[in-house]
C-alpha cells in the first residue's frame, strides 16, 4: 500500500483538549514547585492511619498566608528533631482548651476525634491537664491516636512551625486522592 492509499489519522479534539489540560496541570504543579507554593513530603509514620501511611507521599500547599483551621492534616516541622517534618490533623487552636479527662481527650469540653470517627481513648499513660492554648499555638493529633507521638507527647506547637496543609496524596498510586 502506497503512501498516499493510506488514510491519514486525525486527532480527535477530545484528545487534543485532554493533552492540553495535561500539559497545563503539568505546567501549574511545575511553576508551583518553583515557587515554594507546593512542597512534596513523605509520610513517616502510621500515625494518621487510616488517612495517611507510612511512605505515602504527599503534596503540601505551602502558602505563606496560610491560616490553621481545625481538624486540616499539616505538614509541620519536628519539634524533636528540627531536621524533619510531621504529618498531623489540627485539633485545636489558639484560645481552645484541651485536657484529657476519663481517658478521653477534650477540647473546650467535647471529646476529640478525627472527622468521621468516634472518640477513641488516649493511652492510659497520657496525662494533660486543662491547658489553654496561648496565641499562636496549635494542639496537633495523629489520627491514631492509641499509637501516634503528637502534642499529647511534645505539648502544643507553635503555628509558625507549620509548613502547609497537606492537599493530597500522589504516592503510590492505589492511594492517590485527595487527604480530608
């Protein structure tokens, strides 16, 4: 068959549409890396189970105007180790008070739990008298709480410490979706 018998393939503008939005997201994500915006973090531990595991790898929204909000997962610095980095939920902010009481952690008097779960129990050998949160602190909790180093360990931390909300996790696969 000769050249010109046969028939030249066209691209579908379905297609073509896809390819650019692809390559737009690719350029986005690219120039938010270099920006600082977006920063890429490994999970390393299991203490945000069933949310994150250990090795998962996330994108983090790194903006320098960023505010905690109650209950985001955040990448913040290691207050025991400042060369590395945490992944915990917020679970409580500046003003709130926080203490455990019958083996419950309570936050300005309910019981804390991560969204969608039920209060689970704190290890009995966790202790917290009432505190109140100065400004500028924040309670940070892993979403396993029986098994998590966290401000009940290390006390609250300073907001400053944090680097972004965790947006989603890319790594590995099976598990990419967004972190809630």
């Amino acid at each position: 068959m000769s050249d010109e018998a046969k028939p030249k393939r066209k691209v579908s503008r379905l297609r073509y549409a896809i390819s650019l939005a692809v390559l737009v997201i690719v350029l986005l994500v690219y120039a938010g890396f270099a920006s600082g915006r977006i920063g890429n973090y490994e999970v390393i531990s299991n203490s945000m189970l069933p949310t994150l595991r250990k090795g998962d790898r996330v994108l983090v929204d790194q903006r320098h105007n960023y505010v905690p909000a109650d209950g985001d997962v955040v990448a913040l610095e290691d207050p025991e180790d400042t060369r590395g980095f945490l992944t915990k939920r917020i679970g409580a902010l500046s003003g709130q008070t926080v203490e455990i009481s019958e083996g419950y952690l309570l936050v300005d008097g309910k019981e804390w739990a991560p969204p969608g779960a039920s209060p689970v129990p704190v290890p009995p050998d966790r202790h917290l008298d009432a505190l109140t949160l100065e400004e500028d602190q924040v309670f940070v909790l892993g979403d396993n709480v029986q098994n998590s180093e966290d401000s009940l360990a290390f006390g609250p931390v300073s907001a400053k410490s944090i680097k972004g909300k965790v947006l989603l996790i890319y790594w590995p696969p099976a598990r990419m979706g967004r972190v809630r």
